[in-house]
C-alpha cells in the first residue's frame, strides 16, 4: 500500500496521542511479577503493548511478540523465572536483533535458555526456574532493555540482584525510568554508583497505575510545527517532569523555533520561528528522536552533527542506512561515521520527481518522513500501516489537522 500525504496550509489543533508504550510495558510486566491486582489504566493501544498483554494472558507454547524489542527483551526475563516452558519468537526482523548479551547475563544467574534457530538470536525456548545467583556483569552499551528486563526481575529472584555495566551506558533515561517505574509498584531499586545498580530481594506492591501520553510520538507534532508556516497544536496528557527521556524533545525543538507552553498535564507547541543556525547533538540518551531531527534539520536547511547513534542499527530497521537512502530521494546527502555519527552539511543532489518514502517495518520511518510534505508540494509513504507499532491512529491524527491523505 501507498499513501500520498497533503498538508494544510495552517494548523490549528487538538491531538490525543497515543499512551506511552515503554511505560505501558513495564507496567505489565511488573504487575505480572507482582500478582498485581489493579490492572495498569490508559495502556497503549499500539501492536507492541497488544503483543506483551496477549504474551501475560495466553499460556499458548509459542508466544509470537512480532516486532516489539522491549517486549521480547522484558519477556525473556520474566519467562526465565516463571514456571513452565515457553518458545518467544517475532518478525524477521526481530530474529535478526540481538539477544545474547541478555541471554548470557541470564544464563549466568543459572536461566534455562535455548536458541531455537541461530545463536544470539530469537526465537528462545525458555524453562523458568529459581535464580539464585545475586551479581551479574554486562555490556551497557548495546540495549538499555536488557537491564531493565534485569532490573524487573530482580526482586523476585531468591537473592536480589546487582548489575555492574561495562562500557558505555547508552539509553540511561531508559534504566532511570524502569527504576522510577519498580519505585512506584513500592520497590527500591537504585544505582549504587555511576556503572551498578542494586536491587534487593523484595515484593511489588499491586497499586493503581496511570500510564500517560508518549512523548516520542509528541516529536511529531514538534516536528509539524517546526515546518510548518502557521500552527499551533495542543497535546493533552504531556507534562514538563516526565518519567519518559524523550521529553527532552521540548528543549531540542525549542532550538528549531518550537516554544512549549506547559498548562495542567497539556502541552501546547507554538512556533516562535527563532531557530539556530546549525544543530551538533548527542542522541546517546534518545535513540529514538533521531530520525525526527535528522529530517527537521534537513528540510529547515539547517546543518547538522548527530552523534551517539551507534543503537540505530539494530532497531527495527539499520536506521542510518534507511535515513541516508530516503534523505538522497528528497536531495539531501548525509554522511554516517563510525556507524555511531549521522551529519549533513548542506550538500544536496537532485530531488526525485514523485518521492516515494520507503519504511523499512519501520513505524518512526513513516511518521518522521510524513511532515515532509509541509516543505514538498506532497510525499508518498510506503507500506504506511507500520505506524501501528507505536502510534496506530497517526493518519487519522493527521486527518484531523487537516493533512490529505490518499491511498494511491
Ligand atoms: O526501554 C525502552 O522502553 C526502550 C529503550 C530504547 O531501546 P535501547 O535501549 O535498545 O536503545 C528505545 O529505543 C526503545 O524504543 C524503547
Ligand atoms: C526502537 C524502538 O522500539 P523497540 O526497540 O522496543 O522495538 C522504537 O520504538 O523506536
């Protein structure tokens, strides 16, 4: 399928985004780990929470998480000390994502796991058992979700836990909110120092819990504004003390002529059109908002330098391949270093005709390259139903502030 995205000439708009997902699939799994009795509210209706609640409700053998990173990571942890055998699989593209940094750190606290096809990788056959091993060391640079999924599990196991991270820490808002989120089911879970954290054998507490809105997916809206000419759009259930890191989006778009109003858990963007006039940015603690600059920065003509992107490459798609190959059909030329820097310094090559935007299975493929068509007569989305993993109702939203879309 292929879609063709209009934009209005202003925007003047109320969004409801979608419930934040890694908020919503922590609050599963620790509720599942708790026993918890109250059901975690306003859970993100998006494929990747769908899949993790499926996986706690179902006692299917196979347990198929599709495309979703943080629930194949939390879930083989969490597999790893409930009773029973389980086999957890997802997309190709997931087979292809690497577990075994996760898989060895388990299995060093004495888990039962087996690779299914290819070592490193999903699909695991998964026996729960005791752990009883307290210490672990691992990587901390290559995904921050294999020490959350740790970190969860880490009351429950008969000795509590203590993780020392090698490395670099990539993702460490990440972490910080898996330990917000322990805290909030009334577990104490904390970093002793800079590269360790210690947890203590101890129960979650079962409490009501409200998961609030995404602010990944609110980079969008940002990024709408920063191209647009005239706009202003209102996004309920946003906050300024967010548990999410990617709320750091406010003060990156602020940078871009994007002001953020901050009024009773509502955010209101309003262009102020005062924007810099090159933009260098460590991305290393919000892997996810880099495609949202990278195309901000380009359509705005604004050089850029974007580095601590080395997560990129194992996400849904090789995002720095993705975003270098779609940038050139709009006429831009990026250049990668170190497989970790992404930079644009104003070159350009011809723009294709009729761009048509591949997405990779990628749903932040689709959503940051759609508000290109603020700067562009029109741009075509390819296989634009991917948004569904984080964002399912993101064409609707578009609809709503006045964007045509058209299947073509
Ligand atoms: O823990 C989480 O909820 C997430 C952590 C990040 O992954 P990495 O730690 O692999 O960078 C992020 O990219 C992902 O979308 C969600
Ligand atoms: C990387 C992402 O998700 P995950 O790793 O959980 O699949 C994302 O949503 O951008």
């Amino acid at each position: 399928m292929q879609i063709k995205v209009t934009a209005p000439a202003k925007i003047h708009t109320t969004i409801q985004l979608p419930s934040s997902k890694s908020i919503s699939n922590r609050a599963l799994i620790i509720n599942a780990l708790g026993n918890g009795t109250h059901h975690p509210e306003n859970l993100s209706d998006c494929d990747d929470t769908r899949v993790m609640i499926r996986a706690l409700n179902d006692d299917k053998e196979t347990i198929d998480i599709m495309a979703a990173g943080t629930a194949m990571r939390f879930l083989t942890a969490y597999l790893s000390v409930t009773p029973g055998t389980r086999i957890i699989t997802g997309t190709e593209r997931m087979q292809q994502r690497p577990i075994q940094v996760l898989v060895n750190a388990l299995r060093e606290l004495g888990a039962d796991i087996e690779y299914v096809a290819n070592d490193g990788f999903p699909p695991l056959r998964i026996t729960g058992r005791e752990l009883r091993k307290d210490t672990i060391s691992l990587p901390g640079n290559v995904s921050s979700q294999y020490i959350s999924a740790l970190l969860m599990i880490a009351p429950v196991l008969t000795n509590g836990l203590t993780i020392r991270l090698t490395g670099d820490i990539i993702s460490r808002p990440y972490i910080n909110l898996t330990l917000q989120l322990m805290n909030d089911f009334g577990v104490r879970a904390e970093w002793t120092d800079d590269h360790r954290l210690k947890v203590e054998p101890q129960a979650y507490h079962s409490t009501p819990f409200y998961v609030e809105s995404d602010w990944s997916a609110a980079s969008y809206w940002y990024q709408i504004v920063a191209l647009s000419k005239e706009a202003e759009v209102t996004l309920p259930g946003l906050f300024k003390d967010s548990y999410q890191g990617d709320s750091q989006v406010a003060g990156i778009f602020r940078s871009l002529g994007v002001e953020t109003i901050y009024k009773d858990k509502t955010v209101i963007l309003k262009k102020n059109g005062k924007s810099v006039e090159r933009l260098d940015y460590d991305f290393i603690n919000q892997p996810d908002l880099a495609q949202t600059f990278v195309v901000t920065c380009a359509l705005l003509n604004i050089p850029f330098r974007f580095s601590g992107l080395q997560s990129l490459k194992i996400k849904e798609t090789d995002r720095m391949a993705a975003l270098i190959t779609e940038m050139k059909k709009l006429g831009y030329i990026l250049h990668e270093t170190d497989g970790s820097v992404l930079s644009w310094e104003g070159e350009r090559c011809t723009t294709e005709e009729h761009p048509a935007i591949d997405t990779y299975e990628d749903h932040r493929m689709a959503m940051a390259f759609a508000p290109t068509c603020l700067a562009l007569p029109e741009i075509l989305i390819n296989n634009p139903q991917v948004v569904s993993k984080s964002y399912p109702r993101y064409w609707e939203d578009l609809r709503q502030a006045g964007f045509i879309i058209k299947e073509v």
